[in-house]
C-alpha cells in the first residue's frame, strides 16, 4: 500500500512547516518588537541579529540530533525493528543537554569577546552582552525540544511537535509584547533584555510541553538507561558529520554577519531583516523538507526505491510551489514587511534594496533543502558534510570578498548567499538520481 499520495505527503508536510518556524518566530518576534522601542532602536536591532546568527550556529550544530535520531528510528520502522532503537532517544537527549550546559559555561563568561569578534562595537555591542547572558538559558531546553521533535518525526508524528510549537510561538509573542513594552502601572519596560526573557519562557515553555506529550502519546522512554544502544555509534558518527556540516554552515553566517556589521549599523540592521525573514523561507520550505526526511528514512529501511523517486518528484514539486508563492507574498507586500520591523528610512531603504534578492532565492533553496532532508532522512551525513563544505569554501568564501572588493556591500552578500545555494542543491540533486534510478529499474 502506498504512502505517498498528496495527502499522506502534506499530513506530516504542514505540521513539520507549522512546528519548523518555532525558532525563526523567535528571532522574528524579537526583531519585530525590538526595532520599534522608543530609543536605540537600531541598536537593538542589530544586536538581536548578531545574537540570533550566533545562537542560531550553535542551535543548528547541536540540533542536528534531530536529523539523527529521525533517521535511525524511521529506518528501523520501516524495517519493522523499532523494539530494538526505543532506548536510543533518552540516550541522545541526554548526551546533547549535558553538551549545552557545557556551552554555556564556556560562553557566557565571554560573551562581550565573542561578538566584538562579530565586529559589534559601542552601544550595539552593550545590547549584544545583555540579550545573550539571558537567551542563552534557553539553549538546552531548545535542544530537548529538538530531540524530541526528532523523535516523534522518526514515528511519522508531525502533529504533536506543530501543537507545541504554535503553544511556544504565541506565548513568545505576547511576553514579548508584555516585557519589551512594559505595562503602565504594572510592569516597567525592559527593552532589549524583555525580548530575550520572553524567548527563555517560551522555550522553557515548549521543552515541559515535549516531555508531556512524550510521555503521554508514546512508549519512548525518556529516563536515560545504559548501556548506550548498538546505534548511539552511528547515531555519534552521524552528528559529527552534521557537526562539521553545520560548522561550514556557520562560517558562512559568520562571513556574512561580520561584513555587514563592518558596513555599519544601518547595514547590519537592514541584514538582520533580511537574513531572518530568510531564515523563515527556509523555514517554511523546510515542512517539506521534513517529511521528505521522514518518508525517505522510512522507505529506504524497506527498500522501496521506486517509492522514493517517486516521494523525491513530488516533493521537488511541492517545494518549488511553495517558493514561488512565498517569492509572490513578498513582492505584493514588499514595503509593508519592513515597516513591520522598524521606521528607520535609512534602514528601510537599505532592506528593500536587497529584498527581492531573498525572495527569488526561494525556489532554489526549495530544491536545496528537500534534497537535504531526504539525504538526511538517508543517513548519508558524510555526503552532505562534504557538498556543505566544498559550497561554503570554494563558493561563498572567495565570492564574498571578491564582491566585497567591488564595493557591492549587502547586495554582495546576498549574491554570495544565492549561488552558496545553487551549490547545495544541484550536486544532491544528481546524487540522489544517479544512486536510485537504477534500484528503482532493478529491484
């Protein structure tokens, strides 16, 4: 019996898109909020942006168990041996939350070096300071959150990880509203630092939501036991690869955040803009992405190589759709998005000069990411590791500074950004279709 009909396809597609944005939400909210206090405004901005870029690497280095833990246990569903990976969960979790804890202790006490080296400097780098020494608290209880995710996608459930991630983004909305702005009489304005408590309680919020729903709508149990599963090798192997990946990813964000830093404030302010709205593309994007990780997990364990051409065409289909509708939303409301996030007109003119190139970036990252996902939901790390970093260092590096030479600034970087892209799609692409084709033909 077939799982692939359009409707299967987006009954986990839509709730992965809806539980996916949990975290650019955030960011966005902050921004949002943030770029319309009564003072300093551009300087909260762009420190919220130089921060949500770091946080945002280590989250995407350690978040990766995600992928991982999707990968092994769809497999073995597939396979019918879920019995023998139920243990690995607990496992994961509490490997990567020890990990963060340790992350904090090693950068909190270094905060103030770690976004000078960001190139944050005076007042934003002040605001910089204070908005991490509080978001960052927030970071293992993210982690568990995506450890969880990762679990319930590997068991073809995408609707519980949606329910708690809604529950997390419109409390984040409201305390941010409640704790930026402040409430006369009650509650005194915080600023900057309001934003960063909003996103810890909404974290906070949606980790006790997933260790609730785990409990009660699974037989995953979440209570560590040893010894470590026949897997947590792989499983290891698996987020080292995605760890190096994820390294190349960032370098390409560090890249990116410190030159339009360097540009200066009204640059950078206009680059978080940007870079979070495109971050929310991806986002989007990614729900397909995500049941192309859960499907192709799953259907490889079976050895079901027709289906997964099959899976790989429909999605494609599905993302670029997606893309080019997300591509026309921009452009119909072009102007209105950035007065969303602030009233500065230099900031303002700065952001729509690069705008357009954010939006017809969608359709390719389309393809990029799926065929990430679907590799991911393979197992075959060491591929994407290798693709991410050939993209990140022979494409995007020597490409930002040759633009950056030619004085092209933020339209430099969003170049850089667009063929970095292309770079990530094709070669998986071909891969994917030159690996599966002849199984599909000869099984």
């Amino acid at each position: 019996m077939t799982i692939l009909s359009t409707k299967q396809i987006n009954k986990l597609a839509i709730p992965a898109l809806i539980s996916g944005i949990s975290e650019p939400i955030l960011s966005l909210t902050d921004a949002a909020i943030v770029g319309n206090i009564d003072f300093n405004a551009t300087e909260s901005l762009a420190a919220v942006g130089i921060v949500s870029t770091f946080l945002s690497m280590l989250i995407w280095v350690l978040g990766q168990t995600r992928s991982a833990i999707s990968s092994i246990i769809s497999q073995y569903l597939g396979a019918g041996k879920l019995e023998a990976v139920k243990n690995l969960p607990s496992q994961a979790i509490f490997l990567i939350t020890s990990l963060s804890v340790l992350i904090i202790l090693l950068t909190y006490p270094f905060s103030e070096q770690i976004f000078g080296f960001y190139n944050a400097e005076g007042t934003t780098l002040a605001y910089c300071n204070d908005y991490y020494k509080i978001r960052v608290f927030g970071f293992p209880f993210t982690l568990f959150t995506i450890a969880v995710f990762g679990t319930f996608r590997g068991l073809q459930n995408t609707f519980h990880p949606m329910i708690i991630a809604i529950i997390g983004a419109v409390a984040n909305i409201i305390l941010d509203v409640i704790l930026v702005y402040g409430i006369e009489g009650y509650i005194d304005p915080m600023n900057i630092k309001g934003a960063a408590y909003a996103s810890v309680f909404a974290q906070l919020l949606m980790a006790l939501l997933s260790l609730y729903y785990i409990l009660k709508k699974t037989d995953i149990p979440v209570i560590v036991s040893f010894p470590f599963n026949k897997e947590i090798k792989r499983f290891s192997l698996m987020i080292l690869n995605l760890f190096v990946r994820t390294l190349a990813l960032n370098t390409t964000l560090y890249f990116a955040t410190s030159y339009a830093t360097d540009y200066g404030t009204v640059y950078i302010a206009a680059y978080t803009i940007a870079i979070n709205l495109w971050f929310f593309g991806a986002f989007l994007i990614d729900g397909y992405a995500s049941a192309g990780n859960i499907l192709s997990g799953r259907l490889y364990g079976a050895k079901s190589y027709s289906e997964l051409i099959k899976l790989s065409k429909k999605l494609i289909k599905f993302g670029v759709i997606s893309g080019l509708l997300m591509a026309l939303v921009g452009a119909l409301f072009y102007y209105p998005i950035g007065r969303i996030f602030t009233n500065e007109p230099e900031v303002l003119n700065a952001f729509y000069d690069i705008f357009w190139i954010v939006l017809a970036m969608q359709p390719l990252c389309a393809i990029a990411f799926i065929f990430d996902g679907m590799f991911k939901g393979l197992g075959w790390m060491k591929y994407l590791r290798n693709i991410l970093l050939g993209a990140t260092f022979l494409v995007f590096v020597p490409l930002l500074l040759w633009l950056d030479s030619l004085e092209l600034q933020l339209y430099g970087i969003f170049i850089a950004f667009t063929l970095w892209i292309v770079a990530r799609g094709v070669p998986l692409l071909i891969k994917f279709y030159k690996t599966f084709r002849p199984l599909a033909q000869n099984p």
